[in-house]
C-alpha cells in the first residue's frame, strides 16, 4: 500500500493490488507448458509420457562386481517375477495389467515375508535390487518400501542391467 500522491496530500491510501508480478510467472509458465505438449506422446492405455533415455556410465567410485558379490541380489523381471538368484520368491504376473493401485500389495506382502525370514538376509542386512526397466515404477518403489520394513539396512540398486546379458562390466551403487 502506498500513499496517493494526488489531491494534494490529503492522506488517503492507495489500495491497489499489483499483479505484474503474477502474470509474468503465468506467462512463464504458459510458454514452459507450449514447448513441452508436443513432446508429449500418449501411450496405448490413454496416459502421457516423456520419453527419455537415462545416462549410462561405466565409471563409478562405488562399482560392485555383481558375479562376484556375496550379497543376495533380489532380481525383478519384466513379467514381474521377483527371484534371488534362480530361486522364484513371488510371482505378480497376474496383477500386472490393471489399474487399481493396490493390486500389487499382495505380492508386497509377500516379499515382506520371504525377505523377513531369510536367515542370509537378516545376517547381512544388505541387499541389492534388479529391476527390469520395462515394469511399472510403483512396483519397484512398492518393492524397496517393503524390503525396506524387512529389515534391510542397506539397499544398493543394480544399475545397467544391460551390461549382465552381455557378459560385460556390471555396476551397482549403493
């Protein structure tokens, strides 16, 4: 609120609102959202997404031979078996398709339990995680909140799986 300068000083107070500030960030944000809509593609089941290729390295301070480790590496696969090792723990290919959020707790549910009572697991406390890239991320998210309530201290995320089918140089960070 400033004081009017006109009518010569009789002390009325200009009640004005200034709005430039507004509508530059509308603006803004206007042409952010023009630039990326064509980017946009719309996926066979009606929702949006931005397709993005993620960087690889094969450089890494925290670089683990995964074919040499002694830790359990729980594996994800695309049709949503989670294994250690060839060893099938729970298989969700059933509640893949769908919708409804909660159609994998069951499966969550069960990996709790599998992870809660393996002896190895509650030694160590560490663990690593191959997930597929083709699954749902919420099924990933879901299955680290649960190894997370098994009691894993220590969850290392297997990156580029892509190096394990080659035989080549295999990288997780922890």
């Amino acid at each position: 609120m400033a004081m009017s300068g006109q009518g010569g000083g009789d002390g009325t107070m200009l009640s004005e609102i200034n709005v430039t500030p507004m509508v530059d960030v509308m603006l803004v944000l206007l042409v952010i959202f023009m630039v990326t809509a064509p980017m946009m593609e719309k996926a066979k089941d009606e929702k949006r997404k931005v397709d993005m290729n993620l960087p690889v390295t094969k450089k890494n301070a925290n670089k683990v031979d995964v074919s040499k480790t002694d830790k359990l590496i729980l594996e994800v696969t695309e049709d949503l078996q989670v294994k250690i090792g060839d060893t099938v723990l729970v298989d969700c290919k059933a509640n893949k398709d769908g919708d409804d959020p909660a159609r994998f707790e069951p499966c969550f549910d069960e990996i709790e339990e599998k992870l809660g009572n393996n002896p190895k697991l509650k030694e160590d406390r560490t663990l690593y995680l191959l997930a597929d890239t083709e699954i749902p991320y919420g099924f990933v998210v879901g299955t680290m909140a649960r190894i997370k309530k098994a009691g894993v201290n220590s969850l290392g995320m297997v990156t580029n799986p892509e190096y394990l089918a080659q035989g080549d140089d295999s990288e997780t960070s922890k």
